[in-house]
C-alpha cells in the first residue's frame, strides 16, 4: 500500500534527508523541495559532528530541567545514534578507525565531579579525565557512548543515496507556500501546484513561518552559532572533540580540517575564538587564518525537545525543533516522521503543543 503514498518534503537539512530516507524504505515517492541550492545549506552546513545522546538535557533557561523532555529526548537520541552508525557504514562513510565519544571540558575536577553525579542521575555514564594530549590538560567528563562524523559529508552522501533510489529533489524553490484547498494541502511554487498525499515541514528555523499563515504554532526560537574552519595544524591534535560547556562551543578534528563551533546569540566568531585561545592557547597560536566562517541558526523548540507529528491540519506534518541535538537525533527523527505517516503509529512525546 506504502507504494502509493506520494510525500512533499520542505527543506533538504539533515531532519528533511533523514525524513525522506526512512519514508523512501518504506516504499514512499517522496519529493523534497529546497530554498537553497543544495542539501544540507542551512543549519546542517557546519555543526560540531557530535552525535551526543549524552547531551540531550535541554538549554539551560533557568529553570529546573524538565525530566520528561529530557527522558524522551534521550530515548530517541539512544536510537538515533544506532540507526546513523548504521547508515553511515551503508554509505561507506563509517570510519572505525576514529576514537569514539566526546569530551567536556571543565574549570575544575570538582565541577566535573559534580557534572558527573547529575548526568549519572540522568542515566548518562562518564568517565573523569585529566590528560594532557585527549583533554589538553582540562579536568573533563568523557562520554564514551557518544560518536561523531562530518554531518554535511553525510547528508551530501545521503541525497546522491536517495537520488539513486527514486527520491526527486526541487532546488532554488525560495517562495514556496503552503495551502490549504478542498483536496487537502498543496505546496506551491511560483503558482506551479504540487499535490501529494503528505507534506512534511522539515524547514528548519523557517518552520515557524512557513506555518504561521495557516495559524499552526509552531513554538521556536532560533539560536545562532558560528562555525570556524582551519587547515589542521602539524601537530599532537584532540582525538575526539572537546565541549565547552561555558561557551556551548566545541573543538572538532574532522578528516581534513579543525572546526571551532558553536556559542549562543554572539554578533560575531570573535567570542568563539576567544574562548578557544584560553582553552586550548597552543593549537590556536598554530592556526593559520580561517577558511570559512559561517553562521547558522539552531531551530529550538520552547518545550526542549523537537516536534516530530501531526498538525491540525490533515495531511500536513512537522519535523522541527532539534535546537542543539538535530544531527544526533536525525536518523531516529526521520524514523518516527515514517511510522506516522505509513503505519499510522503515534507518538505523543514529540506533539506539538
Ligand atoms: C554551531 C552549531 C553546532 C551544532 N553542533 C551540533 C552537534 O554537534 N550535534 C548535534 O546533534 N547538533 C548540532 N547542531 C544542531 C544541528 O546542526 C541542527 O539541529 C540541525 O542541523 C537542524 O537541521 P534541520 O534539517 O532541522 O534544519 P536545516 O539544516 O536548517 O534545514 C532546513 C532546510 O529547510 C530549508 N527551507 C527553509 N524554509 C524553506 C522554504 N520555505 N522552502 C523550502 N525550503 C526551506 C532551508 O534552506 C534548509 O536547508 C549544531 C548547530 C549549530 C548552529
């Protein structure tokens, strides 16, 4: 039956490539639409590659953490992290030479010590450290069960993958609009009408807008981080990225570059790099000027976990809302997107409110 399913998908990030992949398994003909000219141009241009399940507590708003947010961004980030390892070794992209797991850095071991008790609450295992070359010498937590890979390397390689298995991708669509008519939902672009049975809106920061003319609410606020890219210096580098969680910036060596990334609503990298000249003032004084610097703005939802489900509106559906944790919680995002829609299973924990 799941042949002729016909599903728009707005937006070519990580959560639209991940949604159309586990729909395309399922049989789906799925056509994604792009603002932009390629895949993954938006938020997941430049992220810090952690697949993180083990930061999977909301941002900080002042308030007590909300343990069930946290326990239901947590499952699925458990899943995710499994379903993405998966599909990174299907696309030849897996490599198991790379240390696992990512560290967070602290001021002090008693800090760390601390971190540790609250996350062991949680149900988050780490492991203390203090070493010169994994932490530069930063009391740290090391969480062995996170990963991390290049996200835009995996999304490029996820688009060709679904290209050659049927997927349709419409790039430089910017003025697409959403519609509600007799027939159920169109999308439309510059008055061209495309039908389907299922239009996903996995749009990103753009996802509130989009659905704000048809009075659905989408609570977000947008988040901005930066992203700084080196030549990797010739000499001993961290093996597996470093968080900071002062600055919700990290250190990431991918293959062929050093990436600096993340802060929080900074006009400008200069406090990242600042940062990152107390925390590591050896690396940086090896770095050679910047490659790219790039800014992007990280889709948060107010309830501190995404909206993966139904709108009011039949046959409209959103994947939103990942904030900090979209590349980690892509893959089983996408897989909860295709139980809805195909085998009509709900999940209440991602509603949108
Ligand atoms: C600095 C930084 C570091 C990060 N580090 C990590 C990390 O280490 N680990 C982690 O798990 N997450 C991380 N994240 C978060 C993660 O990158 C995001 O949650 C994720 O990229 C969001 O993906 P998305 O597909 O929802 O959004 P996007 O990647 O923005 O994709 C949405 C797409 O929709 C398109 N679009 C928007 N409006 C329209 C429209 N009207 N019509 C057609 N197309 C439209 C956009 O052009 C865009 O391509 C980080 C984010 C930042 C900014």
């Amino acid at each position: 039956m799941s042949e002729s399913i016909n599903i728009i998908i707005v937006g070519a990030g990580l959560i639209g490539l991940s949604t159309a992949d586990a729909l395309v398994s399922r049989g789906c003909n799925v056509t994604v639409i792009e603002a932009r000219s390629g895949p993954a141009c938006g938020t997941s241009y430049a992220n810090s590659g952690m697949i993180h399940p083990s930061q999977s507590r909301p941002w900080s708003t002042g308030k007590q953490i909300d343990l069930d947010a946290f326990t239901s961004v947590h499952d699925l980030a458990l899943k995710s992290r499994t379903l993405l390892q998966d599909r990174m070794i299907s696309l030849g992209l897996y490599r198991d030479n790379v240390v696992p797991g990512c560290y967070k850095l602290f001021p002090d071991m008693m800090a760390a010590r601390e971190a540790q008790k609250r996350y062991s609450q949680e149900g988050v295992t780490s492991r203390a450290v203090l070493d010169a070359d994994a932490t530069l010498g930063h009391p740290a937590l090391y969480f062995e069960a996170d990963l991390w890979a290049n996200a835009r390397d995996y999304a490029v390689a996820l688009e060709a993958d679904l290209k050659s298995r049927g997927a349709v991708f419409i790039y430089d669509a910017p003025n697409l609009r959403i519609r509600r008519g007799q027939d159920g939902v169109t999308a439309q672009i510059r008055g061209h009408v495309f039908q389907s049975d299922h239009i996903v809106i996995a749009a990103g920061p753009q996802s509130s807008e989009l659905l704000a003319p048809l009075n659905i609410d989408v609570p977000m606020t947008a988040l901005r981080g930066f992203a700084v890219n080196f030549e990797k210096p010739s000499m001993a580098l961290p093996f597996a990225p470093l968080m900071d969680a002062q600055s919700h910036s990290a250190m990431t060596i991918f293959e062929d570059h050093l990436r600096l990334s993340g802060t929080v609503n900074q006009a400008s990298a200069r406090p990242l790099l600042q940062r990152w000249c107390e925390l590591a003032p050896d690396i940086m004084r090896e770095l050679k000027p910047a490659t790219e610097i790039w800014s992007g703005l990280r889709p948060m939802s107010k309830a501190g976990r995404p909206y993966i489900g139904r709108t009011p509106i039949p046959g409209l559906w959103v994947n939103t809302g990942h904030g900090h944790m979209g590349w980690t919680l892509s893959a089983g995002s996408g897989d909860i997107m295709a139980k809805m829609i195909v085998d009509g299973k709900t999940d209440e924990r991602f509603k949108l409110p």
